[in-house]
C-alpha cells in the first residue's frame, strides 16, 4: 500500500470534503465506493459486440468492409471472429476507434458504444491505483508511520 499516496487523496482528493470530521471506517468505505468509472481490460469477440450494441452487425460490417485496407482493423477482425477476441479497454485499441471514427467509418455513437464496453464502476482507491483499502491503511496513511 502507498500510504503516502493514500494519505494525499484523502487531504486533497476530489472527496477530501467528504472525508473530514469521519472515521477511519467510514473514510474507507466512502473511498472504496463504486462510485466512479474507468476503463479496464476486457477482451471482447464479435459475439460480444451482437450481444451488447443496438448496431452491432452494421459496425462488424463497417469494419469487414475497411480490413482490406487499414491493416490494424484486418488483424483485429481476425481475433474478433475468433475465440481469443480483442482488449477492447487497451490503449491502442481505443485509439483506432477514435480514428476510424475521425476517418468517418464509424460513427460517433457507434465508436461511443464499442468504447463503452471496457468501461465499469471503480472506486476512488481503484481508480487512483490502490485498490480497496481498509480502516487500517487509512489509519496509518493519516498517523503513520508509512
């Protein structure tokens, strides 16, 4: 645990309003809320694409018809019709939607939805880095020693 860090997002993190006058208890619990958003890691196939967006054989059909030429989308379809799928949360992936969609192949709404998949309720800790933290990392990050 980074105690120091811990320490600086209950002084001056967006919820350090919230965590005066409170106990080590409830400063744990209002920090390990799920009351936030980020993106994480999820490796998603076509299937997953039909399965969850309204549009979804119209953008597998989009990016099929543009694999020809745009050689990331060639691979990614391959991995997206097979078993092993794609990380729909990584960086890089996220970065060609954003492009395709800037390159006018999808469509805002529709580069918004596959983005969306890899995004999941997260706690201020998890999204700082930390993890669940208990009354005790809390009391320590406030008196030490860390």
């Amino acid at each position: 645990m980074d105690y120091q860090k811990l320490k600086q997002e209950i002084d001056s993190g967006p919820l350090a309003a919230e965590c005066v006058g409170k106990t080590d208890t409830e400063i744990a619990e209002l920090l390990n809320a799920m009351t936030g958003q980020m993106v994480q890691t999820r490796f998603i196939t076509a299937r997953t694409i039909l399965a969850e967006l309204p549009d979804a054989a119209n953008i597998l059909d989009k990016l099929d018809a543009v694999a020809a030429n745009i050689p990331s989308v060639k691979w990614a379809m391959r991995y997206l019709i097979g078993e092993t799928g794609i990380d729909i949360g990584h960086p890089g992936t996220r970065q060609q939607i954003e492009a395709l969609q800037t390159a006018g192949v999808l469509t805002a709404d529709e580069a918004t939805g596959l983005l969306n998949m890899a995004v999941f309720p997260a706690s201020r800790t998890e999204i700082i880095g930390l993890g669940a933290v208990s009354a005790g990392d809390v009391s320590r990050a406030q008196r030490g020693p860390y």
